[in-house]
C-alpha cells in the first residue's frame, strides 16, 4: 500500500473554518443533539450523559475519547439504538434512531462469537439473520478473511484462536452485509500492546478500501490519534464533549507517524484536556471543532 508523505504539524490550535454541519445537512451521516441519558432506579438518578451534541460525515472516522466509565460506551450504544435516550435526538442519514437498523455494524470490547460456529460461519451468521443470498455473501466473506489475515482458518472454531484472530473474525463479520456505518466499542482493549498495535494496522488497511462511516469508543490516546480523522473528548460523568480535534495526518494514513514528534505533541495535548476536564470546547457544537493545523505557528 503507497502512504502518504508525514506532514508535519504544530500543536496550536486555531478554529477550523467551514469545518462545522448542521443536523441533517447533506453528507452528515450521525447527528446527535442534546442528548442525554439518565438511569433511574426510583431511588436513585444518575447522569450519564449530558447534553452531548456532535457530527459525523459520511466517511469519517471520528474517535470518542475519555476515561474508563466516563459513558462513552452509553452513548456509542445510543447512536446504535441499541440504548434508550432520555432526551435530545439522534438521526442517523437524516432519520430518528429509535432502534437497531441493518445499516449499521456494531463491534464489541469482546468478539461475542457463537463458540460451536467456524470462523465463516460466525462471520454469515447475521446474513442468515437478515434472510440474505448466503452465496453471494460468502464470497464476500471469504474476501474479508484474506484481507485481515485469516486464510486458511475459515473452518476453525473460536476456542482454535488467540485473542487478535476472534477480533478479526468480528471486524468480518461487522462488514460482510456491508452497512454504511460502523461503531466500535473499544474492540482491542482486551488485546495485548503489540496484538492491539497489529488490530489498528488491519482496521486502518480495511477502513481505507472501504471508507465507511466509522464511531470509534476507546481510552487510548494513541489509538485515537492514529485511527481518527477527528477525536471527541469526554469528561467524567455526567459526561459531555469538551473538545472536538481534527487529526491533521492524511490518508491513507501514513504507518510510522505514530513515531513522529508531530504526533506525540497531539497525544500530550490530549493527555490534558482528559486531566484537566475542561477544553474550548463547552457551550459549541461538536463538529465546529479546533484543528491542528499543519504548519500554523503561534504570533
């Protein structure tokens, strides 16, 4: 694969002109305004999240950042409907999420796979679900298998895999029906350092060829910084989005940048507005974000 030339990038941030949507304006693919989410148990109220709002465009990976527990898996299972809302809105392609569509993929912290399928079996297995031509969809899956490494494994069962390779195969099977968007809820957090490094490489090769719309929950920094194209950052609960940064490192997204000053300086910027809990952010919609830009230096 050809990468593009490392840019470099200076940590000032300046406001990113033109870069903001509006709910339901064409190429907004997520449009969540307002939302929060409160569980009530009738003896207790507890906010989770707070009048989060944000944009995504069709095509865009943006990364939601923050501290374990802070809500950020809440709201990722809202944006899914696969979470209640007890206010504020979410429209998915211009339409009120109100519950779980086949155009969305979801991937989990754990692979969740059915332990007495195969490997291709587990990835067809929401084709079976959704009453799809299965033979269609199995030379699609295969595809998937050879691209995340997986050749020659299709008839192996979840307990004949380590860790890495069950994430694979849910990384498959999120994509086989090919929806449009696609949410991930720290899938790699239980993964070791080098298998977790390997897991980013294999998402950014696959989410490169085939650009969906992507969501992506995690509490590494690093990771946020070399998968995303903008990084959400959230404060502990009740949780609400202090600041939206655009990564400034184009795509394909060149493989050695995390190596870079340039890239380390961002993951410090953001180490703290996580410590600090506050950022530019509060009272503006997420979308009309900061950026990075390349170059820009200070007066």
């Amino acid at each position: 694969m050809s990468v593009a030339p490392l840019r470099t990038v200076d940590t000032q941030i300046v406001p990113d002109a033109g870069a903001g949507t509006e709910s339901g304006t064409a190429g907004t693919a997520i449009s969540v305004d307002g939302v929060r989410k409160i569980y009530d148990t009738g003896r207790e109220r507890t906010e989770a999240v707070s009048g989060v709002s944000f944009d995504v465009k069709r095509g865009e990976f943006v990364a939601i950042l923050g501290p374990s527990g802070c809500g950020k898996s809440t709201l990722l299972m809202m944006c899914g409907g696969l979470e209640s809302i007890t206010s504020g809105r979410i429209d998915i392609e211009g339409v009120a999420m109100t519950q779980p569509r086949p155009s969305i993929g979801v991937m989990f912290q754990d692979a969740s796979l059915l332990p007495w399928k195969t490997v291709l079996e587990n990835i067809l297995f929401p084709i079976k679900i959704l009453k799809r031509p299965m033979a269609e969809y199995t030379e699609r899956a295969r595809s998937l298998i050879d691209m995340v490494g997986l050749h020659g494994f299709e008839d192996k069962k979840p307990h004949q895999l380590s860790g890495g390779m069950r994430q694979r195969v849910a990384i498959c099977r999120a994509l086989v029906y090919d929806p449009d968007i696609l949410l991930m809820d720290e899938p790699f957090s239980a993964l070791d350092a080098i298998t977790r490094d390997e897991m980013g490489e294999a998402l950014l090769d696959i989410w490169e060829q085939y650009t969906k719309t992507a969501l992506f929950v995690t509490h590494s920094i690093r990771e946020a910084v070399l998968l995303a194209d903008r990084v959400l950052v959230m404060t502990r609960r009740p949780a609400t989005i202090v600041e939206d940064i655009r990564i400034p490192f184009g795509r394909p997204r060149p493989r050695d940048v995390s190596g870079s000053p340039e890239f380390n300086e961002i993951c410090v910027y953001l180490r703290s507005l996580i410590e600090s809990g506050h950022g530019a952010a509060q009272g503006r919609r997420s979308g009309d974000g900061p950026v990075l830009q390349p170059g820009r230096r200070g007066a």
